[in-house]
C-alpha cells in the first residue's frame, strides 16, 4: 500500500522562485524591494515565501550566495585559471563588461547595487565583508606577482587591489547608467594600461 507524504505539498519550484527573487533585488536593491514585490515577482504568497525561506534577510542571504555562484563567478574563474595577477585582473574587468550589461537580466552587480541605499546595518555589512574579501584577495594574487618578480618590488599592492576595485564598482554603476558592452570594455583596457612593467624597484636606478 503507498502511503501519502506528510503535509502539505510544495506549489512551487524553490530554485525559479530564488531566480525570480534574484532579479528582484538585483534591479530595485535590498532596501526598496518589500516582501510585496517579493511575492509578487515570486509567484508566491507571504506565507510560502517565508515558509521556505525565512524573512526577507534570510532570502537575500540566500539570494547573494547563489549570486556568487552564478552570475558573480566570473572573478574567481578568472583568478583560479589566469596565471598572473595581470592576467586574472584584466580577464575579470572584461568579462565584467559582458555580464553587467547582459540583456537577460539587470545591469550590473547584485552584490555592489543592492547596498545602496541600504539602511539595514546587518545587510550592508555582509556585502561590504565580501568587497573587502575580494580586495584582500586581489592584494594577495598582486603581492604574490610581486615577490615572483613579475611586478616591481615596490609595488603597492594594497593600493593596486584597490584602484581595480573601484574601476569595478565603478563600471557597475556606469552600467547601470546605461553604457554598453563596448563602452565598459574601453574602461578595462584603459584600466590594464596603467598595471605596472616588470622592471627593477621603485626607487633604484
């Protein structure tokens, strides 16, 4: 005899409700996207929304992780295949161009847009720890170049790792502005033409 599972079933397919989410908040932000618009985009009632995902923060959390893992993956593909700092940098600027202003979704980046604005301090520091997770570790990918003496010994590689940080943050905005593909692609390449010659140390002639 088959026995019928416990409880209600689910009405909705979780992995397309947490995709619909993710343009939810990638277009408006964290702070003005209401759980109304959540539901609404989701296809879901507050009840099933917070059934299967927690509260709104939780769903964010949830929505930020599958982001990194997707859409957001194209820096750490760049930085675990490209042998050099250069390499990974430049690959990551340019694929950047091409995902922020992919058509099938919003522009730019989840993880820089949704935290303006924002005023829930739990939120705005988990994305602010990931920036800085991603500028510590193109400081380390640099200053490892560095000690290989692929860049010059004095190199800066904390200012380096921050300049390429904000070029992205920048190009995300500018996407968001409405440049276009081969716009943000003339500011990754104008952004490579200021990486550093292998040479001798700063100072020494």
């Amino acid at each position: 005899m088959t026995t019928k599972p416990r409880g209600r079933p689910r009405s909705f397919d979780r992995l397309t409700a947490l995709e619909q989410a993710t343009m939810a908040f990638w277009e408006h932000g964290y702070e003005t996207t209401s759980v109304s618009d959540l539901t609404r985009a989701m296809g879901i009632s507050a009840p099933s929304l917070y059934a299967a995902f927690g509260d709104k923060k939780a769903l964010f959390e949830e929505v930020v992780e599958a982001y990194a893992v997707s859409y957001g993956a194209y820096g750490g593909r760049a930085f675990a295949q490209e042998p050099t700092a250069r390499g990974a940098l430049g690959r990551m600027l340019r694929e950047a161009a091409e995902v922020f202003t992919d058509p099938s979704h919003p522009r730019g980046c989840l993880m820089i847009s949704a935290a303006i604005n924002c005023s829930t301090p739990e939120v705005e520091e988990a994305l602010r720890a990931r920036r800085n997770d991603n500028l510590a570790s193109f400081e380390a990918r640099i200053q490892r170049d560095v000690d290989a003496g692929e860049l010059p010994a004095g190199t800066d590689a904390g200012a380096l790792a921050r300049l390429y940080g904000a070029v992205l943050q920048g190009m995300s905005q500018q996407a968001r502005d409405g440049a276009t593909r081969t716009e943000l692609e003339a500011v990754a390449e104008a952004a490579m033409s200021a990486w550093p010659s292998p040479g001798p140390a700063v100072g020494r002639s």
